[in-house]
C-alpha cells in the first residue's frame, strides 16, 4: 500500500486540527482582552460554560483512548466475544459521572473558585498535605496514561506505514508538541467535537467494512466458529465472574474516581447543558466501543493467530486488509484523533496540577503575596505562562523517554494508570462530596492505604480470589476510612 495516500490525510487533518486549535485560541485571547482573567485558571478549565456538544464530546473522546481503538480490540481478538462485552461495562460512565458528582462539584468549584481536581479536595478538607500527596500520585499517574497513548500512535504508524517504532514516536511527539503548546482547556474541548465525531464515524466504518470482507456478520461467525469455537463463549476459561466484576469496578463505578472525568463536571455550570451531555456522550462510547471490540473480535475470521505479533498491531493490520489505501488513510485518522483528544486532556491537567497545586499553591502558603516585592499582575501571569509551557515540554520529553521501550499489550499499563488514579481519589471525593462527617484524616488514610495496597498487589502480582487488585485497594481503603473517621470524628 502506498505509504503516500496513507500520509495525505493525516497530514492534512493535523495541520486542520492545529489551525482550528490556533484560531480558537486567538478567539479566546480577544475576548479576554483587557480583562484581569488568572492564565492558569483560563489554561485549567476556562470559563466553566462549555456547550453540551463540547462537554459530551470532550468526555467521550478523552475517554476512548488508545486503549479503545488499538488495546482493546486486540485483546478481543485473543479473548473472544466475553472482552466485548466487558467493554461494554464501560458505556454508563458517563451517566454515573455526570449524575452523581457533577452538581455537587459544580457546586464546590463556583463557590471555591476551583480550577483542578485537587482544587476541589482543597476546598472540601483543607489540607495541603492531601493536595500535594494526591498531586504527586496524579502526575505519576498521568505520565503513565501518556506514555499508553504515544506508544499507541507509534504502533499504529508503525503497523500501518510500515516504518520504524521509533521512527513513528518521534514523528508523533512532535506533532503532539505542537498541538497542545499553545492551547488551553477550552481550545482543545472544542477540536475534541471534530475528534470525538471522527472517531465516532470511523469505528463505524471499521465494522462496516470488516464485515464485508468476511462476509456478513453470520459468515464470520460461522468462519470463528469452525476454528476458534470457544471464542464465542463469554465465560470461555479465559473471562471468568471474577474478571467481570473487577473491570466494572475498574472501567465503569470506579470512573468516579477519575481526575480526567471528574474535570469535565467542572466545565460547564449549567445543569441542562450536563444532562444532554449525558445522553451524547453515552451513546457515542457505546457506537465507538461496541463497533472497535467487535472488529477486533471478528479479525478472527481474517487472521491466524501466529500471524499477529503483538494484540497491538490488530486494529493497524485489521485497517490495511479490509480498505482500499484511500479510506484506510481517512479511518487511520479516526484512532489518532482518539490518541490526541485523550493526551491533550491529560497534558492540560497533569500541567496544571504541576503548577497550580505543587507549584502556586505552595508558594502561596510559605511566602504570602503580601509579603513578596510587589510585582506587575501582567508580568506575573507572563511567567506563569512560561512555567506552564516549560512544564508542557518536559512531560512530554519523560513520556517520551518512557516510550522508548513499551510493554507488549497497551491495555494492561493503561489499566495500571487508572487504577492508581482510582485508589488515590475515588473515596476522598465521592465520600467527601456525599458524607459531611469525613474529615482530612480519613481522605488521607484512604489515599496511604488505596495507593499502597494497589502498589504491593500489582507489582507482586497477587490476585485475591481471582479478582484484579483494584477491588481489594478500594476495599481495604474504604475499610480504613471508616477507622480513621471513628478515630477522628471530632477533629473536623
């Protein structure tokens, strides 16, 4: 396939994105001409007053990550038809989000003035230890997920184009680099509606065009049949009651948790724009999960086993065979637009609580402004502009670095980064936003407890019960909320 008509469209959707992103940018810096607006909150989370488009889009596109588009699908091609279902899981997080935290923060951030996650755990327990604790893990965390999403591009470059991993991640940095430099929160929901919407078209294109090769959704089930029957069996041996369960923790109740879901409750105040959100948004997950997991399923009927390397290079060769070079080089855009959404979000955050909560905050509290020179306010906001940029720059070099060697399967350290996030923030704020008695000792028990249990479990690789080991971190801290708050409930 020539390696021409593939590039074509990605060049000329990248240079689209990045001038879309640009004039949305300067938009914003004319409406804020003159006015005395905080860069870091701008950059944070802008003017809380997204469109429920914006928001829907936004959250669903950041949430179908890599892992959706290349991670997930390869797996279900080893796994069967019970890994398309488990993804499924996923398809009310938006619902649960939304609904159960998204007025109660809204709440909080109006009234506090919040601009980050942490903000929020600030305003509710006052405790700058906890911020700090939790804005460590969080960027631990999220350099993890941004690793998951360059080493995704790569391989997608890589399987489709045909050239060097290496080569493909360079390539790919750099134009990560140059798209998210310059932008802030508001100019990257709005480019993640034409993302969001290309990846909503281009898994359905994907199904479309796999079943046809294969003959008809009947043809290939048949064809998976005759040679891999017990891929049709859900509860195969392979997913098992206990997998089941810990990915609905994991992937769909523990998604409360998430700092990069929970901020998009925060980015628009007004509860009607939040409930169409609701409803776009889930039905865009689903279309996307439902028709990727079972493209990777059905690429059973197309592949031997042996002739797949790695469960990451299904989704790129699975592109390659069933679409002529035209429309593989317009579907390739659909999971690099997936990649992009979901790194401009963590960028945008994990910059942020950088230098908003580990940085200004603690600056703040050791040295008052009032006890420093007085300094221009235009100058102060200039070099927080070049510490969040600085800031950009090298969280995208160590992601890099980090990239350099990747694990075989996206999937799995994906999921280690969310359950590290889960453990760190899931009982602080839905205990804290629902439970007025819990103080900062429990959230900060929780948080020891969770994290640490995840770590011992996950790194020694012991499951209990069979069960992945974000469902005893979460319960062991739970179980330590509830003593420390006994403890300490007349500390508030």
């Amino acid at each position: 396939m020539s390696q021409f008509y593939l590039l074509t469209p990605i060049i000329i959707y990248i240079i689209a994105l990045v001038s879309f992103n640009l004039f949305i940018k300067f938009k914003d810096i004319k409406n804020l001409k003159g006015k005395k607006v905080s860069f870091i909150k701008n950059y944070s989370v802008s003017d809380r007053n997204l469109s429920a488009i914006a928001l829907a889009m936004g959250a669903a596109s950041t949430y179908a990550s890599a892992s959706s588009f290349i991670g997930g699908p390869g797996t279900a091609f080893y796994y069967g038809l019970g890994w398309v279902v488990i993804a499924l899981i996923q398809v009310p997080t938006m619902w649960f989000v939304f609904t159960l935290l998204g007025q109660r923060i809204n709440k909080l951030a109006t009234e506090y003035d919040c601009s980050t996650v942490n903000d929020i755990l600030l305003a509710r327990y006052n405790s700058p230890f906890l911020v700090n604790l939790t804005s460590i893990i969080l960027v631990v965390c999220f350099v993890a997920s941004i690793v998951v999403q360059f080493i995704g591009a790569a391989r997608l470059l890589e399987g489709t184009l045909d050239i060097d991993y290496k080569v493909g991640l360079f390539v790919f940095v750099g134009v990560i680099a140059l798209y998210t430099f310059f932008g802030n929160f508001k100019t990257l929901s709005y480019s993640d509606i034409l993302q969001g919407s290309i990846m909503f078209l281009g898994s359905i294109l994907l199904i479309f065009f796999t079943l046809e090769y294969v003959g008809g959704f009947e043809a290939g089930i048949e064809t998976i049949k005759a040679n891999k029957a017990e891929l049709l069996d859900p509860f195969n041996g392979i997913i098992t009651p206990q997998l089941f369960f810990s990915f609905w923790v994991l992937v769909c109740f523990g998604i409360l948790g998430l700092p990069q879901t929970i901020i998009r409750t925060m980015a628009s105040q007004k509860s009607k724009e939040r409930l169409k959100a609701i409803l776009i948004a889930t039905i865009v997950l689903y279309v996307i999960l439902m028709t990727m997991h079972l493209s990777g399923f059905f690429a059973n009927a197309i592949f031997a086993r042996e002739s797949i390397a790695s469960p990451d290079l299904v989704v790129p060769k699975l592109i390659t065979t069933v679409m002529n070079p035209i429309l593989a080089s317009i579907f390739l855009i659909a999971p690099m637009a997936a990649i992009l959404s979901t790194i401009d979000s963590m960028l945008i955050q994990c910059t942020s609580t950088v230098v908003n909560d580990l940085y200004l905050n603690n600056k703040e509290r050791y040295f008052p402004t009032s006890e420093l020179k007085e300094i221009d306010y235009a100058k102060t906001q200039n070099r927080t502009r070049y510490i969040v940029r600085t800031t950009t720059l090298l969280i995208i070099i160590i992601s890099l670095i980090f990239s350099m060697d990747p694990p075989n399967i996206l999937i799995w350290l994906n999921l280690l980064s969310f359950g590290g996030l889960q453990a760190t923030f899931l009982w602080p704020i839905v205990l804290g936003l629902f439970v007025k008695s819990v103080n900062k000792y429990s959230a900060i028990a929780s948080v020891i407890v969770g994290v640490s249990t995840y770590a011992i479990l996950t790194f020694t690789k012991y499951s209990l019960y069979g069960l992945h080991q974000i469902v005893p971190s979460l319960t062991f801290s739970l179980v330590a909320v509830i003593i420390v708050h006994f403890f300490t409930k007349n500390k508030n």
